[in-house]
C-alpha cells in the first residue's frame, strides 16, 4: 500500500522509469567509449607528437586503449620510454 | 534545389517507415512536391503502408542498374499531386546498391523535388550506410524503451561520424498516462541521455494500425492524435514553430469523467 502511495506521488525512486535509467545510463558509458580505431590512431599520433618533445619513446610499442569499468571510462596509456630529454624541444620554451 | 533528409532509428520496429510515410504525406498535403525513398532493399515495407503496392512496375536497383530511368520508376501518390514514391526491389539485397549510387540518385531527385525524404533500413550495415549517403540532414526516431534509446545513441554516433551533423529527434508511440505513472521514460529524460534536438513527439495511438491496414497515412486522418503529431512534424519541418501539443489532453479515465459530467 505504501508503495502504491509513494509511486501515485512520484516518491518512489523504484519506478519502472528510472530503472530503465539508470540502466541506460551504464549501457551507455560502455557504448560511448567505443571510440573508433581511427579516431585511436589520431590521438596516438598526436600523444607520439607532445611526448617526443620531452622524452623519446618506443613509437611501436605504444598502447592506448580506452578501458570501462565501475561504471567510469579511463584513457589507459602505455608507453615505453627510450631515453629522456635533458631540454624541450618545444619552441616557445623560453618565452 | 530540394532538402535530403534521412528518417533513421538503429532498432527496428520504432516506426521508421511508418514516420516516412506520415511526414512526406503530410508535406505534400500542404502543397510541396515531395519523394521518397525505400531503401530497405530485400524488405520493402514503404509502399504498402501508402497504399501503392500495385502499381509498382521498377524499382530502385532498376534505376540504379540503367534498367529504366528515374521517372519510369517513381510512383504517383492517387490522392496528392506532389507525392511520389521510389520503392526498394524486394528480391535483392541490400549490397545491390552501393553509397555513391545512392548519392547520385538523391543529387538527381533534389533537382526535381522539395523534399527527398530517404527511410533508412534498420541496423548499421550496408543498408544504413546506403541510406545516409546522400541525405543532407537526418531525423532519428525512438521510442520510450532502453534498447531503442541505447540505439538511437548508436545512431547518433554513427551520424556524426559520417558528418551528418544535428540530427533531429522524434520520440515515438509514447504513452503519457504511463509516463505519468512513472513507469515510461519522459521526452526530458530521453532529450538528456541523447542531447539533440526534438522534432516531434507521436503518441502511441491505435489509430496508426487502423490507417496503416487500409494503406492510409494517419497524418490524413483529422481525428488520429498521431496523425496531428505528424501534421506538426511536417510543419515544423518547413521551418513554422509549432508548439507540442498537450500530450495529456483528451487521454485518461479522468477527463472523459470530467466530459461527462461537463466540467470540460
């Protein structure tokens, strides 16, 4: 009875609909992270640009993958440094 | 030169066809000079539900193939001047036409009409790909369920990706008593999981079977609420502001009591 209350005054955070909510939302942290494989290579491309200005790094064995779990996406990176830079390459370093 | 527009949705059976037929009757209703496209080739469906299965002499592959030209196979609607239908070949399949065909055909139509109005097959194969070759803008249609929003998302993605940018929304077959129960997800709560833009919102009503068995579109039927959803979307379509219409009116045990007794 108290359920039937709840749910006639809009109470009742169990209603069908925020169910299918808050599944939705979940299916859809995992859906989203579905990035594509060329959308990948671009920003591997250009993370191989910003590092190399400060360490070289073993281009081949670079691995970046999007990884959903707990209900959150990280952006997971592995890359094997070479050898470090004892200055940046960058050009507007000094100012 | 005309508009190409997409009607989309990942899930099947959300009303795709259904939503193409309603809103290029209702366009050409109002005048304009409208055609549209099945490319649900394999699973021709477009044709019955506007009541022009008879007269289907050559189809789209037949176009596509140089088997005849594009106006031996258009398809003349009986009841307005403006409306014509290019139907999908039923004994073929999908890769019987490839993305380029498609944009060519939609590039040759545009010429000729206002609206090039393209029902898109489900899934996100070759037959979608087809279909959103040559559209300019795209519709995707919903409904009130988990798995037809989680593909509508789908679709979204797919859309942006292929540079089909803004694409429109109609959520479809809601019923706003249960909505109102808590137990059916609200156009609020799908605009924000899907964040575009509503074009429309069709109730569900059982009119859509009634006029779909006689090969009717609702949109002509003056007392489907469907059908006055539909006459918005085509308005709206045209660039009107149309507001929604008052989903809750005229539903419900409470209003017909509230008639009877003539509080309304």
């Amino acid at each position: 009875m108290l359920d039937f209350l709840l749910r006639v005054f809009g109470k009742d955070n169990s209603s069908s609909k925020n169910v299918a909510k808050e599944r939705l939302r979940l299916v859809l942290v995992h859906d989203r992270a579905d990035m594509s494989p060329q959308l990948i290579e671009d920003l591997k491309e250009d993370l191989i640009k910003v590092i190399s200005n400060y360490m070289e790094i073993d281009e081949n064995a670079l691995e970046v993958n999007l990884d959903s779990s707990n209900n959150t996406v990280a952006l997971v990176a592995n890359i094997p440094v070479l050898r470090m830079k004892r200055t940046s390459n960058r050009k507007e370093k000094i100012g | 030169m005309g508009e190409v527009i997409v009607i989309t949705s990942g899930k099947g059976g959300v009303g795709k066809t259904t939503t193409t037929a309603n809103i290029g009757t209702g366009l050409a209703a109002s005048g304009l000079k409208v055609v549209l496209v099945d490319t649900d080739i394999g699973l021709r469906n477009l044709d019955v539900v506007l009541g022009l299965e008879n007269r289907i002499v050559y189809d789209i592959v037949d176009v596509t193939h140089g088997n005849c030209r594009l106006k031996q196979a258009l398809i003349k609607d009986k009841r307005f001047e403006g409306l014509h239908l290019l139907p999908a070949a039923q004994t073929k399949d999908k890769t019987s036409v490839t993305p380029d065909q498609i944009r060519e055909l939609c590039a040759q139509l545009k010429k000729e009409f206002d609206y090039v109005i393209i029902d898109c097959p489900a899934g996100i194969e070759q037959g979608f790909k087809n279909a959103i070759a040559g559209a300019e803008k795209a519709i995707v249609v919903t409904t009130p369920e988990v798995s037809a929003v989680r593909d509508a998302d789908r679709i979204i993605g797919l859309l942006e990706a292929a540079e089909l940018h803004n694409p429109k929304l109609i959520v479809n077959r809601l019923r706003p008593l249960m909505v109102k129960r808590g137990d059916m997800m609200s156009i609020d709560d799908i605009i924000d999981i899907l964040a575009i833009d509503l074009l429309g919102v069709v109730p569900e009503d059982e009119m859509i079977v009634i006029t779909t068995n006689k090969g009717e579109p609702a949109v002509l039927d003056n007392n489907s609420r469907a059908g006055q959803a539909y006459r918005n979307v085509a308005r709206r379509i045209t660039g009107e502001d149309v507001p929604l219409m008052d989903l809750e009116a005229e539903t419900g045990l409470m209003y017909k009591l509230k008639k009877l007794i003539g509080f309304k």
